[in-house]
C-alpha cells in the first residue's frame, strides 16, 4: 500500500470518528424531562374545549397503538371545558424536550391575494403547479426566473398582481387567491425545488439595512417595493421555491391543510420540527415577548425553517390581520409535548421523573 492511498484511508477514518462524535454530543444534548400538569403555567385557565376540537381534527390519523386508543374515546362523546381537562390530564402527561437550543416562537398565517384565471396586464405573476421534470423542478429560485424554465408548460394555476405577496404566499406553503369575478380560489403546498430556505429578513440584517428589532413581513414587503431591482435580488437569495396544487375540497369557513392533510385551527395550531414533536400531540405553549401566550394546542403543521425541540411556528388565521400579527412574533418561551401515559414514561429516564 503506497503513502498517498494509506494517508486517504487514515483522512476517511478520521472524519468518520469525528461524525460519530458530533453525533454522540448531539444526542447527549437530547434531554426528556416530565413534569406534573401544575408546572403549567396557566394551566387552570385555558380552554380546553377548543383545545380538544382541535385534536380531534388529526388524531384519527394517528397509527400507534396508544395514540388510536385515546382517539377513540375522544371521538366516543362531546366534551365540556372540565371533561376536555379531564380528558388530557387522565390520558397525557406532560414531557420537556430540549435539544441545547433557546425556545423560538414565531408566527404564521394563510394569506390571501388578488388574482385572475387568466394573465393581464395586472395580474402577471404566475402560481405555479408540480413540474414533472425533476431536471425542472429542482432549480433555483434565480434559475427559473432567469431561464424561463416553467414557461409553456401549462403549470400556471393563476396569475397574482404582487409578485412580494406571491414570494410570501411560497413561504407560508398555502394561501387564498381572490379572483376577478369575486370567487375565491385555494391553493396548498404540492412541493418545492429542495433548496435550503434563506432568510430574507435575516439577509436585510446582515446588509445593515434594518437591525433585528425592526424586520417583520410588512417591512420586508415594503423595502421591496421601493427598491424594485435591488428587491427582486433579495428576493431571490433565497433560493426555495413552492409549487401549488389547487384545494377543491376544503370548505371556506375552514384552515388551509397542514402537514397532515387536515385543516389547521387558527390560534390552536402550531408547527413543529417532526423530529421530535409527533404530529397530531397537543403541545402547551408558554410564549413571552408583547403578547404573551399561554394556551393548549395541536402539532398538526411542519415548516422547513422549523428546526429543533424547542422551536415552535403558531397559526394566527387568514388575511391581512393574521398576516401582521405573526409577523410580529418572535419571542422566547418554552413548550411541552403531551405524550400518552405509556409513551411518556419511554421516553423519560428513571432518574428524570
């Protein structure tokens, strides 16, 4: 074996240690602590009726055994705010997950655009569906605007009169669009290009535009605007892109679908990083910041900014008013998973309880 080929042997079983010794600290950052439901803070107070309508929204979906179990009997009859308390304190215990990172809170809602079936000189920025060709599909933001790579390929669902919008529109993944003749059209995520999510607002920081306390949606929104060329650059470092399929059969006076196929609950929904949170489990908030939240609500929505134990995206509705409402949100706070009995007691070490 000659030098060059023994010193890459050595480099490859080098970088394999330390893999596994980034992946050892990583796991021994994961930490599952229970705690007793008067830990809560504003536990007492809460609804936990609407917290139990929400639930019943996804839990049918739900295939582990413990987990099908109580969705039975949650569906077997109504419940009142004391009998929906009953029910999560006798059938839940609640469970700490933290990974090394700060709780984050942020914000998300449904928004809702002008639009037209057919291209005018208004309504020029199409809503694009799933391209077939995954050569396509997987380029760049910058590359499908500057190639053209989506035209003439009958993808346009729509057209939209505020391209800053429709950018918006791709990172909440659903949204409204009202038409020309007063109908209104719902579109929900069908899939995306792969690229990693950049942050815009991040990105205005990092410039020296705008300190951190300053950005929100609407600001983002409005900077673009004024500055059209140096805008659309902006917008386009952020190389993710969305593609849409049209919701025919979700009612209108219902949430846009989330992760799990099923209408999100405004203000009782939130997203989380699947990883550690199971989609379908009530998840208490405790958010600080300017408008504090304590409240009950159901893991039924991912994001791909959505990343760590501690990191958690709330649903505020639809429309202009939720829109600068979560765009507001970016607080501290902690959250706890309600996991059943059995599940709880797995995941807690016997030293931790």
């Amino acid at each position: 074996m000659n030098a060059v080929r023994l010193r890459e042997i050595r480099y490859v079983l080098f970088t394999a240690f330390i893999w596994v010794i980034l992946g050892m600290t990583a796991q021994s950052e994961e930490r599952y602590s229970l705690l007793p439901f008067n830990q809560l803070d504003g536990w007492q107070e809460d609804n936990h009726a609407e917290a139990f309508s929400a639930f019943l929204e996804t839990c049918g979906d739900l295939k582990d055994p413990e987990w099908k179990a109580i969705c039975a009997l949650a569906k077997s009859r109504p419940m009142d705010q004391s009998s929906a308390q009953t029910f999560f304190e006798m059938f839940f215990r609640p469970v700490l997950i933290e990974d090394g990172e700060p709780m984050l809170f942020t914000g998300y809602f449904e928004p809702e655009l002008s639009g037209s079936r057919a291209r005018t000189g208004r309504f020029r920025f199409p809503i694009y569906s799933l391209p077939r060709d995954n050569s396509v599909r997987r380029l760049s933001r910058r590359q499908l605007e500057e190639t053209g790579a989506l035209n003439g390929r009958g993808l346009e669902i729509c057209w939209v009169d505020d391209s800053v919008e429709l950018f918006f529109l791709q990172i909440q993944g659903s949204g409204r669009v009202r038409l020309t003749d007063g109908s209104v059209l719902r579109v929900g995520y069908a899939g995306a290009n792969g690229h990693e999510y950049r942050s815009i607002g991040q990105e205005l920081i990092r410039r020296g535009i705008y300190n951190r306390h300053q950005v929100s949606a609407g600001v983002i929104a409005n900077w673009v605007r004024r500055n059209p060329v140096d805008g659309a650059e902006l917008l386009r470092h952020n190389g993710s892109f969305v593609y849409f399929r049209e919701l025919r059969h979700v009612p209108s006076h219902k949430g846009p679908l989330g992760a799990m196929n099923r209408s999100v609950t405004t203000m009782r929904t939130v997203a989380v990083d699947r990883r550690y949170t199971p989609l379908g489990a009530p998840v208490w908030i405790e958010k600080e910041g300017g408008d504090p939240l304590r409240r009950l609500m159901v893991a039924q929505d991912t994001g791909s900014a959505i990343k760590g134990a501690q990191r958690a995206d709330i649903f505020y509705g639809s429309g202009d008013l939720a829109g600068r409402a979560a765009g507001q949100v970016r607080d501290r706070g902690r959250m706890v998973v309600l996991l059943p009995i059995t599940l709880a007691f797995q995941k807690v070490p016997e030293g931790d309880i």
